[in-house]
C-alpha cells in the first residue's frame, strides 16, 4: 500500500512535463488523417531541453518583411514563428516552454503577406508517454509586445481559442519517442 501512494505523489509531482523521459524524442506535425511531418528534435536531461529543428520540410519565405520557414502544403503554408523573448526550456513540471517553442501562423497558398491574426499555438498535454498539442487559434499580434519584467508567460487563456481540427491542415503536434 506504501508504495501504491508514493507513486501517486511522484505521479503528481511529476506533472505533465514528466511525459518526455531524458533522451531525445522526435516533433511531429499531424494531419487529420494521422499523416506526420517531422519537423524537430527534443533532446530532454533533467527536464531541461534543447530544441533542433528539422530543416528538410521548411522552405524560405520572406514575409510581410520578415523571414519565415515554411512548411508547405497543397493549400495552406505553416509557418513557424520563433518566440522572441526569454524561456527557460524547463519542461520538469509543465509543457508550456514546448508550445512557446511551436509557435506557428498559416497562410494559404499563393497569398500576399501573412496575417498575425492567423496564429496557431498548440496546447500540449500527455497521452500515452507523449505530448499531443492540440490546435488553438490566436491572434499573434499580442506577443508584438514584449511581456513585463520577468513575465515569462505572457499568454492568458483568453488569448486562445480552441480551433475546429477539421479547418485545419495540420491540427497536431505530437512529441514522442523517435522512430
């Protein structure tokens, strides 16, 4: 019985963060028919991370004056938006810093400019040993300025919407083991 309650706090202390074990675990975006892309590396110790991205399945692209890697598909790009201010990449008790680290905006294809209303941040959870980032919509514009001194979060859930996964080219990202 002792141990049976130990493994509840450990379990809880651990927190959702605790999914991605030390080692490194692949970072895959998913259509809605479960086709993956993987587009980075996540390699965990101690809970700290150190994110790789995959250059493969970006292209280039030069946006409303600012570059971007793209990934491109049949009618939609997805474009990965770098978090421009502090994080800690601790993910020992929650998975926030990751869906700081995913940050992306969508455009169709063949569109002029990108649109910051059209961001996309994935909320991550855990499910069966990996973290599954669910799509929200939100509107980037709000991280055009930087957050308070020491604010390391500066997104409220009211800056998040849950968005419909059949509008969405690419409504998860999913963190796991590789291969």
């Amino acid at each position: 019985m002792k141990k049976l309650i130990l493994l509840g706090v450990a379990a809880i202390w651990a927190g959702p963060g605790a999914a991605l074990e030390d080692g490194q675990h692949g970072v895959w975006l998913q259509d809605q028919d479960g086709t993956r892309i993987h587009i980075a590396s996540v390699d965990v110790t101690d809970g700290a991370y150190k994110l790789t991205l995959d250059e493969a399945p970006f292209s280039d692209h030069f946006l409303s004056m600012r570059p971007f890697k793209c990934v491109e598909g049949p009618e939609m790009l997805w474009c990965h938006v770098p978090y421009p201010y502090e994080i800690k990449r601790d993910i020992s008790s929650e998975p926030t810093d990751l869906e700081y680290d995913f940050l992306f905006l969508w455009k169709k294809a063949g569109s002029y400019g990108i649109d910051m209303w059209n961001g996309v941040y994935y909320e991550l959870t855990e499910q069966d040993g990996n973290l599954v980032g669910d799509l929200h919509e939100m509107d980037m514009n709000v991280l055009s300025v930087p957050p308070d001194a020491g604010e390391l979060r500066p997104l409220k859930p009211t800056d998040l919407e849950p968005g419909d996964p059949d509008s969405h080219w690419l409504p998860q990202l999913v963190i796991g083991p590789e291969g």
